[in-house]
C-alpha cells in the first residue's frame, strides 16, 4: 500500500513539472494594450485609400504605391529617423517617376522627416514635382537663403493652370541639426494651406490668388535633394542651375504623399505613430 502511495505521488509531481516546462515564461508587456493615436495603431491605417506616393529609403528608392524605382545620383543610405534615410549630398539628388495619383492631385498632403544643416551656400530643396517648361516646379519645397534655427524659412511653390503661387513662411523654430517631421497640405475645398512641424500647425491660411482644385501640367520627375533646376541637366528647359540654390547634405525618411488634405488629427497621429516605430 505505501509503495502504491509513493508511485501516486512521484505520478503527481512528475505532472506537475510536465505543466510547469509547457507553461511559456510570463511576458507583462504581453499584457499591456496595444498603442492607439487617434483610433489608429500604424501610421499605414491612416488615410490607406488616400496614399498615392510613399518612399521608406530603407536601402532602396522604390516607390511602394508604384512599385516603381528611382535613380540616385551622388546620394546613399543612412541611419535614419525609421531603420534607414536618404543620404543627400553636394551636387546628389534622387530622380523617380510620378504616378498618376500624384500628376493628377488637386488637394494634397505631403509628410516626410528631414535632419539637415541649415542653408549656407545656397536654398535647400528636398522635394519637387518638376514642371519641364517653367522656373519652379509643380510641386517645389525648399529652406530659403537666410534660415536659421531661431528664424527657419520655407517655401512651398504650387502650380494651377501654368500659374506659379508662393507659400512663405518663416520664423519656425528650430528647425535644423535635428530630425524634424514637415506636413504640408492644400486643401480645395477651402483653398487652405497648412504647414505642420512635428505633427503642429505653425501656419494656416490661404495664397492671394489660388482658389479650388490645383491642376499641374508639362510634369516631370519627382526630385529629392534639391530643386528642378539644380540637377544635371535640369528639369526644365526654362533655367539651369543657380549659383543661390544648393543641395540637401542631411537626411530624408519616410515620405508620404495624399491625395486629400489631411486632418490636423491625422498629421498629429502620423507623427507620434512614427515616433514608436509603428
């Protein structure tokens, strides 16, 4: 009877540790909730109909809505504010092929990380939708001659029946030697524009003049790293290179491009999503 015993209790602790090595080690953060802005956990989930541009330059220069990929010329990859960023250069730029959802925008969204020195030889383009007949692109963003981190200049051209408008904006802080996230948008519905700075509205209003939907013509490439006319040869046969226009030597990640105006709610949740890696 006691040996019966004994075997019912090594049969029980035999079980016991059989459950115990089954059991997976206890993970709190398993747990915990998962992170949610603004009704959304990955910035891919905001606006996902809407995206019609959007460059990760994580060792590529793929466009993932196209799935089409640009030609580098003098830039490389670096460490970047999410896994890896364009590289700039002097005298480096990136040209890529628009699709048609960004040929085609009447209102946009455009938000992309940048980590640059301020200008010191000349305006810092990073972002251009060329027009092949004319000054400025389409679509051009630059940090204009004279910025400095207590007085940071932008400007953002757009086009609308072969008109060219300006949207200035100067006197944002801090705005270089560190990664920042631009948003700019058009919305035209009420031909507004609003530049955001890490997810915050610094300027809203509207361009005297422009009303309604843009609508580009003679479009060319996609540049990043400077301005239509500073590449070689140029993208417009209007001008060639200029000696007060430069290079971006610091970094460019994550550029998204919409076909909507985004809402200051989404621009906000994009940035603090980024910021966890999501």
């Amino acid at each position: 009877m006691k040996t019966i015993f004994n075997k019912n209790i090594l049969i029980a602790a035999l079980l016991t540790i059989g459950l115990m090595s089954c059991q997976k080690k206890f993970d709190p953060s398993s747990y915990a909730p998962k992170l949610n802005i603004g009704g959304y956990t990955s910035v891919k989930q905001i606006a996902a109909s809407n995206l019609v541009g959007y460059w990760s330059f994580n060792s590529n220069l793929v466009d993932s809505v196209t799935n089409t990929a640009g030609t580098a010329v003098g830039t490389s990859y670096t460490t970047g504010f999410e896994k890896q960023s364009l590289q700039g250069a002097l005298n480096g730029y990136v040209l890529a092929t628009p699709g048609s959802g960004i040929t085609n925008l009447q209102s946009f969204t455009s938000t992309l990380w940048i980590n640059t020195p301020a200008p010191s030889t000349g305006i810092i383009g990073f972002f251009s939708l060329a027009k092949t007949d004319a000054f400025w692109g389409n679509i051009e963003m630059f940090f204009e001659n004279g910025s400095s981190n207590t007085n940071g200049k932008l400007r953002i051209h757009v086009t609308k029946g072969g008109n060219d408008y300006t949207y200035a904006v100067d006197n944002i802080q801090n705005l270089f030697d560190k990664w920042n996230n631009i948003a700019f948008s058009y919305d035209a519905s009420t031909s507004t524009c609003t530049l955001y700075i890490n997810g915050a509205s610094v300027s809203s209003g509207t361009i005297n003049g422009l009303t309604g939907a843009l609508s580009f013509s003679n479009v060319g490439k996609v540049v990043f790293g400077c301005v239509q006319f500073q590449t070689n040869p140029s993208q417009t046969s209007a001008t060639t290179s200029q000696p007060w226009a430069s290079y971006l030597t610091g970094q460019l990640d994550e550029v998204r491009i919409y076909n909507k105006a985004l809402s200051a709610a989404e621009v906000a949740a994009i940035v603090a999503l980024q910021a966890k890696g999501k």
